[in-house]
C-alpha cells in the first residue's frame, strides 16, 4: 500500500525527526518518478506557531502538523497508515503550507 495525499502515516523522519505520524502531501509518483513522498510532520511540542495546524483525529495525540517541516523521503520509509484527514482538515494543513512557502 502506498502513502496517498491526504492520509496520515507513521513513518521513520531519520535520526533528529524520529518515527512520527505525517500527513502526506504530495500527488501520486508516476513509473518513470522517484519512489518519494513529501510530508508535513506531527508533533506534540507546539510553540505557539502561525505555522502549526492541529487537527482533531483518533489516531493522532493531540499536537499540530508543523508547516516549517515539509520534507521529501523514500516511501520505503512509510511504516503503516493511522488513518486519513477530512478534506477541511487537508485543506487547512494545505493553506498554512502555501503561506509559509509564500505561495498564497
């Protein structure tokens, strides 16, 4: 099964970033694209940042998606899927992405 834009996965962010749920963020990879999927991780220390989201969802502690973290890896380094996000959910993770990379 392949992370898809939109879900939540847990998944191994590297030594400094840990094992942690991420929401996925890009479109789907093609046969001829690198197997990599960009992600905007959760964590449970918030900051008080314009740039943290928290959504409401059973399988997530509560925390926020942290804009400021977006980052590509290999799928290889999905580990399960918790679950995915309601569209609005999405969409205001989404929102506060394009504001931090200045694409509002």
């Amino acid at each position: 099964m392949l992370p898809i834009r939109g879900e939540v996965w847990l998944f191994d962010c590297g030594v400094a970033g840990k094992i942690r749920p991420v929401v996925v963020l890009s479109v789907p990879y093609g046969n001829k694209d690198r197997a990599l999927v960009t992600v905007v991780p959760h964590t449970t220390a918030l900051r008080g940042s314009d740039y943290e989201v928290a959504v409401p969802a059973p399988f997530l502690k509560p925390g926020a998606f942290l804009a400021q973290g977006i980052a590509t890896y290999p799928v290889a380094r999905a580990l399960r899927k918790l679950g995915a996000l309601k569209e609005g959910d999405f969409g205001a993770v989404c929102a506060v992405v394009s504001r931090w990379l200045g694409t509002l």
